[in-house]
C-alpha cells in the first residue's frame, strides 16, 4: 500500500511496444530530473535515463490511474505525476473539519548505520508533529508469535516491543486494523499483544479483497458467531472494534454491503464505520451508477444512515490515491481519514531511501498534507 499503485505485474507491454515507448519518452524532451521524477513516482530505478523498467513501470502506474497503459510519458500522464506529489499548506484548510490520522508500517529494511527503531521512532514523532489523533498499525505487520494460532502473523521481533514502550500523549488514540486469519485475531494471545502495544481501536477487516475482478460479489469474511466471540473478547481487553471494508462503486454491492452492515455494528459495537479505497474505488468498477460522484454521495449516504448523526465515517487509502487528494470526491463526506503513510518500500520491492520523499518522517507530511487537501475538497 505504499506507492501509488496495488502491484507490479511484469509483461505489461510487449517488446514492440516498449521499444515504441522508450522511443517516444526520449523525443519528448524530459530533463534528468523530469526523468527521474517519473521513476520515483511508478518505484523504478532512479537513474535518469528511459529504458525497459521504467516505461514498464509506468504503463503499470497508469493502469491503476486510469489512464492509457502504453508506458508513454505523454502530457497527461506527466501532469497526473507532478499532481502526485503536490502538497497542500500544512495549516488545515478552512471549512468543515475533517480529523486527520495517520497509518504506519513496520519496517523490513535496514538503512546504513541506523537501526529500523529509529525510522519508526523518526516517523511516529513526525505524525505526531501533523498533529495525528490517530495512529493506526496494520497488526499482521508488528505482531509477531510462533505460539499464535496459525503460525502468528508476518512481522518482525522489534516494531512491536517499540510500540510497546511508547508513552502514548494525551488525546491520541493507538489503532489496528485488523486483517489476521480469523483463528488467529480471535486469540486471547492475540489481543494481550495488542493490549501491550497500547492499541485501544481495532478497525476489523469484514470482507475480502475486493480489488480485482469487476461486479465480484459481495463476501464476508466474518461468520456471525466468530465476530461476536471477537468483539466479546476486545472489549473485555478495552479495544474498541470498527468495521472497515472494501466496497466497490457498485450499486449491488454497496446494498450488500449495508445490509449486513446492519448486524456487524450490533455486533461489535461500533458507531464507527471506514472504508478502504484503493484498488477497489476505481471508475471502471462502476455499476448501477452514472459517475464516481453518485456512486461517493449514495455510499456516503447509506453509511451515515447506519451510524446516525452521532456516529462516525472514517476512510483510508493509500497516500497518493485520488481519495488522498484535492479531487477527492468521498473523503470530505467523512468524519476521519486515516492516509497510509507506509514508508517501508517501494511496491516493486525496492528500498525507500532514508532521506527519499516516501522515507521515514517525510511520508508522514506528505499523506498528512495530502488528506487535509481531500478534506477541502468537493
């Protein structure tokens, strides 16, 4: 969820197309800096030069924007790259307000002569410095025991004692979303884990990934009488449970989507209802509606109706979707966004250097920055 798009899937072009893509970026006149501007934003290798990666990358960057997949840099493309990288004042705009939280990752590399404590401590003061209400922690990535149900999650041995010896400051709220195989988030093992490392808000994953094929159904990933066994189990540990999903903008499936609605927030609890829009929030999976923006104001709609008045809409993404931006169109329907400020490495597998616009610290502002822009917008 780090970089702008889901996955890298090799072969996106063929070899005839490449070399016709390659050609074209050459004779369109771009700087070194231009260049590798473009190969910082699709996660190629910065080198300042057009070659195989880099248009290949791109053409995969422009398929998750909706743009034409030829990996040519052309105007449009160049300029929806240069967007990605805009910031916004780092005074919150006028207006309604909308709270801004944060998402932090786990780091899995290590950077010459510092230890992976010290990005994590470097991107936590920096969310706190953007005034972050919320942190909030994917627990599959700083959860880490052998004697877990299921073998324990992915993780390493030092994000979760970290957080764990954290003085957490008046006024913010330590968050998890939740997205373990069931066995496992249901342990008491589990939520002790997350009782150490001071998580009072756990953001329950409901249904499966619903990223790819166009007009999938919608499928929980929850039975009724293991969520109830969860929610029982984290309110008894003092953890809060939200109910966070990924819904397409489809008609069909946003009903779905709120009918069982109905039941899942009796069941856990909760006031409190997030949506995930990443691959998932994209035009080509429109169904049932005109445009991006009836399909925003009808889910927006349907949401504050479960919650009422006195309840909250809370969305996350990934930071430079378009729902972490001054296009946004659902994000300021919300009550809070928590933007995926992950500077763990780039999706392609390449490092983020310590110093790199998506690094420790500098991420932080950016999707801060970026989610306050989406806040003003519409």
């Amino acid at each position: 969820m780090l970089f702008l798009f889901s996955c890298y899937t090799r072969g996106m072009l063929t070899d005839a197309q490449t070399e016709k893509a390659v050609s074209y970026n050459k004779k369109q006149g771009y700087c070194e800096s231009e260049v590798k501007l473009v190969q910082r934003t699709v996660g190629a290798t910065e080198d300042g030069k057009w070659g195989p990666q880099t248009v290949e990358r791109v053409a995969v960057w422009q398929a998750a924007e909706d743009l034409t997949a030829d990996g040519m840099v052309g105007p449009a493309t160049y300029e929806a790259i240069k967007a990605a990288w805009e910031l916004c004042p780092t005074e919150p705009p006028e207006g309604p307000k909308v709270e801004v939280g944060c998402g932090l990752a786990a780091y899995d590399q290590e950077w010459p002569g510092r230890k992976p404590e010290e990005a994590l401590q470097k991107a936590w003061d920096q969310a706190l410095a953007e005034g972050c209400k919320e942190i909030r922690f994917w627990s599959s990535e700083w959860l880490i025991d052998e004697k877990l149900p299921n073998g324990g999650n992915k993780g390493n041995t030092y994000s979760g004692p970290w957080l764990a010896s954290q003085v957490i400051p008046e006024g913010v709220v330590v968050g998890a979303w939740i997205d373990d195989p069931r066995r496992t988030a249901m342990s008491e093992g589990f939520a002790d884990r997350l009782v150490e490392m001071h998580v009072t808000r756990a953001a329950i994953m409901i249904n499966k990934s619903n990223t790819r094929p166009n007009n999938v159904p919608w499928a929980l990933r929850w039975k009724q009488e293991d969520l109830e066994k969860l929610a029982e189990l984290y309110a008894s540990k003092g953890i809060e449970c939200v109910a966070t999903c990924w819904p397409q903008p489809s008609k069909s499936q946003i009903d779905a989507m709120c009918e069982d609605m109905v039941w899942i927030l009796e069941v856990l609890g909760s006031k409190t209802f997030e949506v995930d829009t990443e691959g998932n929030w994209k035009k080509k999976f429109l169904s049932g509606f005109s445009s991006m923006k009836q399909a925003s104001e009808y889910l927006a709609q349907r949401m504050r109706e479960l919650v009422g008045p006195e309840g909250k809409l809370e969305l996350t993404t990934y930071t430079y979707h378009t729902e972490n931006s001054k296009s946004a169109i659902l994000a300021p329907m919300m009550d809070r966004l928590l933007p995926q400020a992950y500077s763990v490495r780039h999706r392609t597998h390449d490092t983020v250097g310590w110093n790199d616009p998506l690094g420790p610290g500098k991420h932080q502002t950016l999707a801060v920055n970026r989610a306050r822009q989406a806040a003003a917008a519409g």
